[in-house]
C-alpha cells in the first residue's frame, strides 16, 4: 500500500500511561502492526502533558521521551527515529516507516530556552506552541476570547527552532498567536491536526485567511480526524474528503497533508476507525481530487516543508 505522512498522532503518551508496546495494541488507533502495512510512511509522535502535570512538566516529558525512545530501538527493524531529511530517505529506499518526535505545548521548556535545545539533542524536531491553555509562549485555543498573541519568550523560542531545524506546529494556538508567527517565521510553518473553520466552526480549525497566510509562507494544514473539527454530529470520510475540497479551493494542492490525531480522539468518522483505515481514504481521495493531488496530500507537501525545516 501507499505510503504517507500523518503529522500527528498521541499514541506513545496514551501507551506510555496505560501500559503497552508500539508494535501492537489492537485496541488502539495505532500501532506498528497495522502502520507497517504502509512501508516508507513517516509518522509525527506527540509528547502531550495533562494539565495535572503542569507543575512539574520537564520531568513528565522526559518520562514519556524515554519511553519513546525504548519503543523506537526495541523496533528498529520496522521504524527508525529521523533526526534530518536524509534519514527520511534512507528509511524509504530501505521501505522502512520514519518516526518524527514532537512536543504538544511548550510548557514542557518550562521557560528556558536552553531546555529547547536539550529536547533537540534528544530528538525533537517539530514542536506545537501551545496546546488550549495559556503558557509561556502564547494563548492557546481556548483562550482566543483574550485576544493574546505569542510572548517575548514566544518569540524566541519559534525564532530558535527555526535556527535549530525544528518545525513550528501552530495547531492549538489563538487566532492572535497564528498571527504572530506567520509575521515572524522565515521558513513554513505547519498546522498539524486541524481543519476548516469555514466548514466547521470550531477555535480549533483554522480561518479562511490563516489557511490562505499559512499557504503563502509554504506551510502544510494536516488534515483532523476529530468528529467534532469535521462536523456537528457523526462524521464520515466524506466529511475529511468536504474540508478537502474546501482547503483545495482556498490554499491550492501543495499545502494539505494529515494529522489524523490517532489515540488522542474518543470517537473516530465512520469507516476510518484505525491507522489500517487509511488506504480506504487514500482510495477516495484519488477517486474525488485525482492521482497527483492525492499524492501530494498524501506524503509530498509535508516532504518539501520537513526538506527546508530541517
């Protein structure tokens, strides 16, 4: 089957916390089992803090990066951790699936920039501002109302990670944030699991004029498997298929890729339940957009953005 890039999914967290192993967890969206039936995929792992960790963040992520890292090396014969483009490519001639670790809120920095460097020593390469609350760099999306934008120490931090090869994810930050950022970054930027706010009214999705601004600095919006960014009520493929379309009209082809959010959803669009499911929306989205969008979406925009970010 096809390969592809999903930018965000929260099953090293959800795995780490309940007990389990990468290579199967049949009860779960994701897992090896299932994902190697695409050979040459990349997948994005989160590192996503409850807020009842906030009080001592550093020290819950490194849990959950030392359990990532255990998971990458106990299957390195099926997927290997990527630190640079290259390894992107090594991995796909050898039809081997890419991991690419990210963090899910900068309250993991806990202020120092110098933290950011250590997480990029260890492996980090893409990084969520915020996730819906308010931190240190920025508002997140719950706090839109507040009308505040990224922190001096916001700005900072998304100048560095640039400096250092770190992709800069805008996903769950407030309408204001986006904005700063899109003034300040030099190199794309990424929306890694969020939709259309056009077609669906949610803080999370994002404006019109963000995906049109996004598209300009050559970013990529990752599409978001969540019922509820795709629709009020039950959603189906073809409401993934609906923001699709809508994104095409509004951004163009070269700047739509995946962000399934896998393990970190509690329902899921009919017939797109599990990381296997995808070859079933591959499959319609060639139907309705076409071979060479679908291509695109499928791994090569989020390729050309990860050949110039890192």
């Amino acid at each position: 089957m096809k390969s592809f890039i999903d930018a965000h999914c929260d099953t090293i967290v959800k795995l780490a916390n309940r007990g389990g192993e990468l290579a199967q967890a049949e009860d779960m969206h994701l897992d090896l089992k299932r994902l190697k039936a695409f050979p040459g995929s990349l997948q994005f792992f989160a590192i996503w803090l409850d807020p009842q960790y906030y009080a001592m963040p550093m020290r819950r992520t490194m849990k959950y990066i030392d359990f990532y890292h255990t998971q990458m090396e106990k299957n390195k014969d099926t997927i290997r951790h990527i630190l640079t483009f290259a390894d992107i490519l090594e991995n796909k001639r050898n039809q081997r699936l890419s991991s690419l670790l990210s963090l899910e809120g900068g309250e993991a920095l806990e202020g120092e920039i110098s933290a950011l460097h250590i997480y990029y020593r260890l492996g980090v390469r893409a990084m969520t501002l915020t996730w819906n609350h308010r931190n240190a760099l920025a508002d997140g999306a719950a706090e839109n109302a507040t009308g505040g934008g990224l922190t001096k120490f916001g700005k900072e931090v998304v100048s560095e990670m640039e400096a250092l090869g770190m992709v800069v994810d805008v996903s769950h930050l407030a309408d204001a944030g986006f904005w700063d950022v899109e003034k300040l970054a030099k190199k794309p930027f990424i929306s890694s699991h969020s939709n259309a706010r056009a077609i669906c009214p949610s803080q999370r999705n994002l404006t019109d004029d963000q995906l049109r601004a996004l598209a300009a600095k050559g970013g990529v919006v990752g599409l978001n498997f969540y019922p509820a960014f795709l629709r009020e009520g039950d959603a189906g493929i073809d409401d993934v298929l609906r923001h699709t379309d809508h994104m095409l009209k509004i951004m163009g082809e070269d700047y739509i890729g995946f962000g399934s959010d896998w393990d970190g959803i509690d329902t899921t669009p009919k017939n797109l339940s599990h990381v296997g499911d995808m070859s079933r929306l591959l499959e319609k989205m060639e139907q309705e957009f076409g071979g060479d969008v679908m291509e695109k979406i499928r791994e090569g925009n989020f390729l050309r953005v990860l050949q110039e970010c890192l």
